[in-house]
C-alpha cells in the first residue's frame, strides 16, 4: 500500500477538538509541478496550432499587413475601395458609443487587414497545394528538365522558405487522385501479362473489358463521390478491412520488427539500455507533440511528406471486437508498462512533471529485474490473448476485463506510452553461429514466445539480457517508414548523444526517494486461463511454422550499383526476380511497398514488380543471351521498373484502386467476377525497402560499426517468401526473408543464397559492359535541382 499512501496530498483525523488537518506538501508541490506541465502544453498546442494554421504565411505578416493598410489610409488613399467604411458602418452599437469616429475608422482598417490577411493565406495555401499536385518532375530524363519544372522548383522553394513545424504542410497537401478506369484495366493486364498462358489471359481480357464496360463505371461513380469528400479515398477503408477487421493473429501475420545495431551493442548492461532507450522513445515523443521534428521530404528534395501518422505513435493500442477491431488513442501518460518474467509492472517516467533522467529510469529497471515476486495464477502468458485469433480475446475482454481490478490493469498497459519487455535471453550476432543467431534474434522480435510481448500496443521495445534492443509493432495504425524514423532516432540519441559510462551505465544521477514500480494486480479466472493456452496454442503453431532468415550482403552496395547508372532499388528489385526463378522455376505475382504520402493521409501502394520487360531480361540471362543483349534488356526492365514506382508514387496505380472499387461493390451488394479474383491472387513474394530517413544522425565514416540491421515481416502468403531490404551507406544490404516451413517448396536459406548469386551474377554481366550509358539514374535530375 506504500503506494497509495504517496499518492494522497492530505489526511484528516477527527479529534474531541475539532478535525485535525494534515498536508502532506511534497504531494501537493507534485500536483502543482505536473499542472504546470499540462498547462505548458495546452500553451505549446495552441502557439503550434496558430503558426501551422497560417502556414506558409507567418502570425508576424499580419503586422505587416496592418501597418500596410493604416500606413495607406495616413496617406490619404482608401486600399479597402470602400470596404473599410462598409465594415465602419456594420460595427457594434456600443463600438460606436464608445469611440470617436476616428478610432471606429482604424477599428475598421484592422477588421479589413485582418480579412485580407487571411484571404492571402488561402490564396498562399491554395497555390502551394497546386505546385505540389505537379508530379511530371519525376518522369523527367537526366539533363533534359524541362522549363516549367525549373520554375516549379523556384516557386516550391519560395513558399516553403519559412521553417515549417511537423505539421504544416497537411492542409497543403493535395488529395490522392482517383485514376481513370480505362487506365487501371490497362495496367493490370499487363502486369499480369508475364504471368498468364495466351488462354488464360485472353480470358482475363475479356473479364476486365466486360467490368469495365458495365459494372466499372458505376463503381467508379460512388469512388469519385467519396474522393470528393473524403480526405483520402483509400486509408480509411485500408486500414479498416486490410488490418481491423482481420479475425486471425496478427502477431507474424501483420505485425513486423526492428532490429539494432548488427556489429555494436552500446552496453551491456539490461538496465543500462533501458534506460536510454525509453528516455530516447520520450524525447522524440517530446518532439512529436512539440511538433519540432522536421516535416519528412522525398530524399534530395524540399517535397513534403504526409505526416498524419505520428499522431498516433504513443499512447496507442488496438482494441479487439467481435467483427472489427478498434484503434485507441490516449492523451500523453506519463507512464510505461513493462513486462518481466511473467509479471506486469507500470512504470513511471515523470515526477513533478520532470521526465526522469536515463540514470534514473535505469534504477527503476532494475528493481524490477531485482524483483523476485512470482506471478499471479495466469499472469505470466496473459500477453498470448493477443497473439492469437481476434474473436476469442474479444469476448473474454468484454466479459473479464470490463470492470474491477482487471480492468484497472488492463487500462495500464493499453494507455501506456509503449510497451517494455525486458527478455531474459540473449541476442544478436555472436557466438560461433553469427548469422543462425541473426536468424534466431529475427524470430524472437517477430513473436517472442507468443506471451511475452503486448502485440496490441502501436509498439513494443524488447531490451535483452545482453543489452541488445529491438520493436515489434502493430501495423494498423502506420507503415513501416514511420515506425523507421523513430528507431533510427532512439538507436542514435542512444548511442551519440546520451551514451554511458565507463562501466555501461547510464549518465547522470539518481533520486533514491522515486516510488517503487508498481506491480499491476489481476484475478485471472479458470475460463481466462484455459482461453490464453488456446491463444497460445494457436500463436506457437504458428511461429514455430515460420523461417527466418537475415544475412547482410557485403560485396557491394548502392555506391557500385549507381556507378552502372541503374537504380539500386530497381537493381536489387530484379535481382529477386532472377533469384525467385531460379528458386521456383517460374514467374508469381511480385509485392512491393511504395507510399503515397504525397498526398494527405496517404499511406501505401503496390508496386508490381514482375514486369514483362523484367522476365523478358531473366529468360534471356538464363537462355544464355549475348551479354550485350542482357544489359540492353536489363536496362529496358530498370527503367521500367522506375516507371512502375514513381506512378505508384504519384497515385496511378493499381492496386489500391481496385481494392477500393472492390469495397464499394460490397457495400452495393453486387458481384463483380473480375474484382474477386483479382483480390483473391496471392502475392507469393512479397517486398519492402526499408528507408534510411535520417543519415545525418549518423556518423559511418568515423563510427562505421554502426550500422542498422533494419527489420522484417513475416510472409503473405503460406507457399511464398516475404523479403524486406535496407541500403546501408555505400558498400552494404541487409536482407530479412521469411517463409513457411509447412511448405515443402520454399526455404528462406536457399532463398538468401539464391538472391546473393543473384546480385553478383547481374552486376558481373553490368560490370563487363565498359560503354555505360545514362539512360537511367537513381533519381531524376530534378532531384538534385530541388
């Protein structure tokens, strides 16, 4: 109860006296400090709201704007045309009473400036909005921009000169476009080209001719109402049916990790890690709620990114339902839940409104690694409700969970600011085995041991017994390059900025008078257990089902790749396909994750990466071509696959189209035979690039152990593999690939080695070639002009 007791700010006995009141100061001087805090931020929100409300004008140009107009009517000249003394005459009664007819004139004056201040905001606004609906400066060819894309480029510059805070650019941003109907049926049969005998693509023909020309149109219809009003025509209905309304586990299936450093861990003391990487999360919670985190842009430009899904990084947790599950977002706790062995503790991190310091969080890590209290019946593998089937933990929430001392615990971790687990086990690449431990430390970040991580929460930090660190996190609420910025944040505030002593501990002292972490209390009953070892039984089948595999390739990386004048990702993009038909003997449907956040809201689109132009370069590098030909054919499919992912990029793909169009057929209550086959093919493999958004945070040139291991994903489809990538600096890949060991005809290690042949044999064939053409870049000319 020692608890309690802090918590109460004042006691009151009733003597034969009178009532003897007693304070308790120290409470009340923390119930002030932490008012104090809150107030600072209502303050900040509403100063941030302000200058991102005028934005790209500053609150400042209003002053300038008035002294304009006042200066003008001292002049004797009327800039309103009459509008000043229309607003003069429509004042207030009492305005009129109680000023001279003087000081109702620059009452006026200041109502008109005021007016004309904001019209210019708009009118700023408005063309912001369209110089960033300009995308033909990235279909442009290396030397060749055109004039109107330099002046674009001048116009972008000028109304994006002042420093915008995270948020400013949302309301500029333009709204994703709806593509023509025509233009989706003409992609999609020829992405499906290579893929389809004459027979069964013929059919497919007639399929999408016979949509398009009848049920298409209409579907289309109800599509451009919704773009009309909606923010975003896609993200609403993605994130609902693609990831709500999903009733498997989403553990493997949907959530995805992170990794840390693969040559450095920066302490080996649990704690110690802990300690820092918590602090780091908090910091840049700090900077998200600040809005002092720079906007994200488009490598090498002054392009905006969308940035709505920061909002819900903290404080997050996906709710489960009978049909659909619930996305949960909390004001800022001051608070994080943390697991160790089998207990749940609550943790807090500020005191009288002072974010602890790393020392101090450390030191209440380790009294919970100290603690020796054993868990209470069914606590330990509570965790595995999550792991499992959607439906289950519904109904056992709604029934268990719903009031008491269950609940009281529950609304912990769910309100929490993110999840801790510390681990008991040791990862990382080490030992005798370096890579089968890089496999190993890929499956316990993906799913632990199904119990040990809130899957639920928006993310969860796994800190090991060795200091080594990694996330999982939910990926209903954002993509993978969100949850990205923030890792490379923590991983280099970790290492660079706030750093450790010579033994490994954490800067700084300790307040020994902090409150001891609270344990959280449950009463499990017989029913909530036997359910938590049937989600169990079901999450252990099916991690135990999934191969991991995580190799970081060393002969060479993007710096040679863009020496041949090829794109790296198009680069690494082909060299999967060649790798998967040496795999599987033949071509599949091929996923890759681009994003559409040039638009608000929007989040991501698919790139079909299995292109005619790319199987026409296999079968002619595997038919024992002329090598002439090959780097002719492989350029054709470079450039092509460029194309392919900038129209995803500038909302002309195919995919979430169809999906939306898909959507509305259901709520219609009509079939459409074309629309349900083509949401129902399997993408066999499936791939994502994992950016590296923040460089400059690290220094590889004077500290080159540092570099990220990236993260990965488990695989789409049960006879598929699932691969994500990271371009680290100029000479490195780290690859994730995962599959399923209930399929006979797949193997994550024979893939990894099938893709490394891969990357070499294609760059030995570009290699040989002396005459490199310019045909095609990285990145367009207009890149490097921005």
């Amino acid at each position: 109860m020692a608890e309690a007791h802090q918590a109460v700010a004042f006691q009151f006995t009733i003597t034969p006296e009178g009532i003897d009141l007693q304070l308790s100061y120290q409470a009340l001087n923390q119930i002030y400090l932490s008012g104090v805090r809150s107030w600072k931020k209502r303050v900040s929100r509403m100063r941030n709201s302000v200058i991102k409300g005028v934005y790209p004008a500053s609150p400042s140009s209003w002053l300038i704007v008035a002294i304009g107009i006042l200066a003008t009517m001292y002049m004797q000249s009327d800039p309103s045309m009459g509008l000043i003394a229309k607003i003069q005459q429509h004042l207030p009664l009492s305005l009129h009473v109680s000023l001279s007819a003087q000081g109702q004139t620059m009452v006026s004056a200041l109502v008109f400036s005021t007016l004309l201040w904001l019209s210019l905001i708009l009118a700023l606004r408005f063309c912001l909005k369209l110089l960033l609906s300009y995308h033909q400066w990235m279909f442009e060819q290396h030397g060749r921009i055109s004039n109107t894309t330099k002046v674009w480029v001048t116009l972008v510059r000028l109304l994006s000169s002042r420093k915008p805070l995270l948020y400013s650019y949302q309301t500029s941003l333009p709204h994703l476009p709806v593509p023509a109907i025509k233009d989706t049926m003409s992609r999609y049969l020829e992405s499906v080209r290579p893929l389809l005998t004459d027979p069964e693509f013929k059919r497919m023909t007639d399929l999408a001719s016979q949509f398009e020309s009848n049920l298409g149109n209409r579907l289309q219809r109800y599509l451009k109402l919704k773009a009309l009003w909606a923010t975003n025509y896609v993200s609403d209905w993605w994130e609902e049916y693609i990831y709500l309304r999903g009733r498997g586990p989403i553990m493997v299936n949907s959530n995805y990790y992170g990794m840390d450093f693969l040559y450095v861990t920066p302490t080996p003391v649990q704690a110690a890690r802990a300690g820092n990487t918590i602090t780091a999360l908090l910091l840049y919670r700090r900077k998200v709620n600040r809005e002092e985190l720079k906007p994200t842009r488009v490598p090498g430009t002054v392009i905006p990114l969308c940035a709505a899904q920061c909002e819900r990084m903290f404080n997050t947790t996906r709710t489960p339902g009978e049909e659909t599950d619930v996305l949960q977002h909390w004001q800022d706790s001051e608070f994080v839940a943390v697991y160790h062995k089998g207990r749940f503790f609550r943790l807090w991190v500020y005191q009288a409104g002072r974010l602890l310091t790393p020392r101090e969080i450390e030191f209440q890590i380790q009294k919970i690694l100290d603690d020796t209290s054993p868990p209470f019946p069914g606590e330990e593998k509570l965790g595995a409700l999550t792991a499992g089937d959607r439906v289950p933990w519904s109904r056992i929430r709604k029934q268990y969970f719903s009031s008491g001392i269950n609940k009281r615990s529950l609304d912990v971790i769910e309100r929490a600011a993110f999840f801790v687990t510390l681990d008991d086990e040791e990862q990382g690449m080490r030992g005798d085995d370096p890579v089968g431990n890089l496999d190993r430390y890929a499956k316990s970040l993906l799913h632990g041991k199904c119990y040990d991580r809130w899957f639920d929460k928006s993310f969860s930090i796994v800190i090991y017994k060795n200091g080594k660190s990694g996330l999982n996190a939910e990926h209903s609420w954002a993509d993978a390059p969100t949850v990205a910025h923030l890792w490379e944040f923590t991983l280099a505030t970790d290492a660079f900025q706030l750093g450790y002593n010579e033994d490994g501990h954490c800067k700084g002292t300790v307040d020994l008078s902090l409150p001891y972490p609270q344990r959280l209390a449950w009463d499990i009953s017989s029913e909530v257990q036997t359910q938590a070892c049937a989600s169990l039984a079901v999450a252990q089948t099916l991690a135990d089902d999934v191969d991991c595999h995580v190799f970081p390739f060393r002969e060479f990386g993007k710096g040679r790749i863009k020496k041949c004048r090829i794109s790296p990702d198009a680069f690494i993009q082909i060299s999967l396909q060649l790798a998967y038909y040496r795999d599987r003997c033949g071509f599949c449907l091929t996923y890759e994750a681009s994003m559409t956040r040039l638009f608000r809201e929007g989040r991501t689109e698919t790139v079909r990466s299995c292109s005619n132009e790319s199987c026409a370069f296999i079968k002619a590098f595997e038919g024992g071509e002329s090598e002439e030909q090959c780097r002719r054919l492989f350029r054709v499919a470079s450039e092509k696959h460029q194309n392919l992912y900038r129209m995803a990029m500038t909302g002309a793909g195919i995919d979430r189209h169809l999906f939306c169009l898909y959507v509305v057929s259901k709520y219609l209550g009509v079939e459409s035979p074309f629309l349900k086959e083509v949401l129902s093919e399997p993408w066999r493999l499936s791939t994502s690039q994992t950016p590296v958004q923040q460089m400059e945070l690290f220094d590889l040139k004077n500290s080159p152990d540092f570099i990220s291991l990236g993260g990965g994903f488990g695989p789409v489809a049960d006879d598929g593999y699932g691969v994500s990538y990271i371009i680290v600096g100029e000479d490195m890949i780290n690859f994730h690939v995962s599959s399923k060991y209930s399929c006979g005809e797949t193997d994550s290690h024979r893939f990894g080695a099938q893709i490394s042949k891969a990357l070499q044999d294609i760059m030995a064939l570009l290699s040989a070639d002396t005459k490199t053409p310019s045909s095609s870049k990285s990145q367009p000319q207009s890149k490097k002009l921005l």
